[in-house]
C-alpha cells in the first residue's frame, strides 16, 4: 500500500496557515509574500536591483516577481546579469565546475 493516499482519508497532518503564522514564523511584515503592488496601478515598475550605496545590491523575494525560492533565484540572477555578463558568468561556473 502506499504511504501516502491522495484524497482526505491519506491526510495525517493538516497545517493551516494564514498571513499570521507567516508573521509569526516567517518574519514577514505583516505576513505579507512578495511586493506590495497597489491595486490598479498601470504604472508599477518592480525596483532595481541597484540601490544608492556603491557595491550594494538589492535582491531577495520582496524585489521581484513571485514569493519564495523562485523569487529569490531569479532576483539573484538578476544581481549576477548586473555584475557581469551571461558569458562571463558561465566561463567562471567551468572554473568552479558548476
């Protein structure tokens, strides 16, 4: 038999979360996921990943579109694109043999 069967009669553990246990557990301001985007706004462009001090750049899930892992990936590729080129960032992963 498997170990876990689809439907209500498999589930063991059921977890409710809400935008509160995100505040609590996750740190999130106010439990809140990703930018916060006004309602009907047309003219929303997502920040830069360049910030005003020299050296110093932004990235994370809160700078980008998405929540999570695949928000911070990608803002990280975006750092990366920023620093230096696709090209350049390939020839140094056949350094580290990435």
């Amino acid at each position: 038999a498997p170990l876990v069967q689809s439907g209500g009669d498999g589930v063991l553990v059921e977890q409710i979360g809400t935008p509160l246990t995100h505040a609590q557990f996750l740190n999130r301001h106010r439990g809140n996921y990703g930018l916060a985007i006004p309602a009907g706004s047309s003219d929303f462009t997502f920040p830069s990943v360049d910030t005003p001090l020299p050296g110093y750049y932004r990235c994370g899930d809160s700078t980008t579109s998405g929540i999570g892992v695949p928000a911070v990936a990608s803002s990280g590729a975006q750092c990366a694109n920023a620093l230096m080129t696709v090209w350049e960032q390939l020839k140094l992963n056949d350094k580290i043999r990435m």
